[in-house]
C-alpha cells in the first residue's frame, strides 16, 4: 500500500501539503488538491493516526491508565470516559498496570510515545516524583480517583471521608459499637482517606478508634479475606466491619463462609462501591455508593477543556457518596 510518502512524491508536492489535503485543511491550491485526492483516490490511500497529525500535532486520542481493569470500578469509569470522549470524535486507548509502579512508567512513556492528546490517570504511585519523568511536559493530565503526593494535575475523585463516615454512622445507628476495618492499598490516597474518615467518624461518637480493628488491607479479595481473619481471630471481634472497597467484602465473604459463619446473623458487613458485585451476592451488600460513570464523563470533560485551552487554574471535582442500604448488616 501506498504511503504518504508515496502519494506526495506521485503528486510532485511535499507530505506536509498531502497531509493538508487529507485532513481537509486550507491554503492548498485546488488544482494541487483535485490531484492529490485524485491520487489517493486511485491508490485506495488509507491515513493512519500519525500522518493527519503532521499538520495537527493531534491524533484525536485521550488515554486512560487504570491499576486494575478487573475492578468493575475502573470498567464503569471507563464506560464514562469512553462515551464522553465518543461526543468529541476521540478514541480511548486503554492501559492497565496491574498496580505495578513500573508497568505503569512503562505504559506512560509508551503513550507519550504515540502522541496521545490527554492523558487520565488512576495511578499507583505514592508521590508524583515517582512517575513525573515518564510525562510530557505539554500533556492535559487529569488525575482520577487517586492522587500522588506532589503531583499537580486536575483532579476528580469521591469524597473518601465522608463515605466512611456514612458507613459507621449507619452501624453505629444499628447498636454496633466494635466496628472494624479493612483498609486499602498503603500508600494509595484514597485508603488513606477513608481510613482517616473511619476514625474521624468514630470519634465524632465517642469512640476511641482500637489499632486492633483495623486491619491491612489491598482493594484485592486476599486483602478482604486475610483483613476479616485477623478480625475474627482477636479475643473480642468486631460486630461489624467496613471493607475498603467491594472486591475485598467479597473476599472477606468468602472467608465468613469457609468459618460457618453467617452475614449478617454472625457480622454485619459493609463496604465502598456499588457495582453489580454488591448487588448480586448474597447476602446485598450495604454500600457507600459512588458516581461511578459520572467520574469518567466528568474526568474527560476535564480532559478535554484542557485540551481546548479552556482552563489554566487546577480544578478539584469531589463527588458526594451515598448509602444504599441492603441485607448484610443487623441491628444488635
């Protein structure tokens, strides 16, 4: 197949002008873009994504790096992102890090690589220093969900606190007084978050937060199942616990099941996200909801308006979580 090379050396002009006529552009001469068009025509030239942005600087691309792709969380937000982008004629590119610092390095410098146009980023990094030297310094970045330390980029994410606040103020309301919980990845923003919710929320009612109740955890099923066996194995277990996300309540499920041990007639168990996991287990998990798909739409709109040059202050979007109550939690 021709190349434009090719079609610009046939024509007797240069790739720029080439490059012109297939996007569509002015100041090309029309006897010079009847032939060329002529040219292409014949040739059954098809542009790729790199020569219409010799002229553009643009490929009409936004890409999207998320830790965990597994995680119907990263899979709703995407859906967001997607069909916002889809409005403006722009494609996704997708990559996944597994939660891997280096693989997430690796799959930033390879998109910078591409020339994407906007970059949305879930990261796994702690500080921004740690993967600040794999962006372009031109790139409109819009952090998501998670934020490093130090890195200064749009952000959107919920309000972590005040999900767990919702949490234990609804456990608390139903009599339970031992409340433990099993925290995110260490290091990661919104574990941090939702665990200083957790305490602040205890506080707020007279509770002093016990280090015993609060169990390490991963936003994976082997973080929830290892967090609620530490749980169950201490002298005086908690009546109820809070999982930092809903991949570790169905690991912590999991492990309850394997003891003979029933929800919520044993524990009552609550946790973060609603996605189709909570719904659908049994027994229905008891959930500080997010606007899950409304983050996407929100973070490529975000994406967009830099691209646009229609914002140069930082902007911070937090979105409210709220309670959807269900079956996996009993008053004492």
């Amino acid at each position: 197949m021709a190349s434009i090379y090719d079609i610009a050396k046939m024509a007797g002009v240069s790739v720029a002008t080439v490059s012109r006529v297939i996007n569509g552009e002015k100041y090309v001469a029309p006897e010079t873009r009847e032939k060329v068009q002529k040219i292409l025509r014949e040739t059954g030239f098809i542009p790729n994504a790199n020569a219409k942005s010799l002229t553009k600087k643009k490929t009409n691309t936004m890409a999207v790096v998320v830790p965990d792709l597994t995680n119907p969380f990263f899979t709703e937000i995407i859906r967001g992102i997607e069909q916002q982008a889809a409005q403006r004629k722009m494609a996704v590119i997708i990559a996944n890090t597994d939660e891997d610092l280096e693989h997430e390095r690796l799959a930033i410098r390879s998109l910078m690589g591409r020339r994407v146009d906007a970059l949305i980023l879930a990261s796994a990094a702690r500080a921004g220093k740690e993967i600040r030297s794999s962006l372009r310094d031109d790139i409109p970045l819009v952090l998501l969900d998670r934020k490093p330390n130090g890195l200064e980029a749009d952000l959107v994410r919920s309000d972590d606190r005040g999900g767990a606040e919702i949490l234990v103020d609804y456990l608390f309301a139903l009599g339970h007084r031992r409340i433990g919980f099993i925290s995110g990845k260490a290091g990661i923003s919104t574990a941090k978050n939702r665990l200083e919710g957790y305490v602040a929320a205890l506080r707020g009612h007279g509770l002093e937060p016990e280090q015993e109740l609060m169990a390490p955890g991963d936003f994976q099923r082997t973080g929830g199942r290892e967090g609620i066996l530490k749980l169950l194995a201490l002298a005086q277990p908690p009546t109820a616990v809070i999982a930092a996300n809903n991949i570790e309540a169905i690991g912590a499920l999991e492990a309850l099941r394997e003891k003979k041990l029933d929800v919520p007639g044993d524990l009552s168990l609550v946790c973060f996200d609603d996605l189709e996991l909570a719904s659908q287990v049994y027994p229905f998990l008891t959930v500080a909801a997010q606007p899950v798909k409304t983050m996407g739409a929100v973070a490529a709109q975000l994406a967009l308006e830099r691209l646009a040059g229609q914002s140069s202050q930082r902007r911070e979007v937090v979105m409210r979580m709220t309670l959807l109550e269900r079956r996996s939690c009993r008053r004492v």
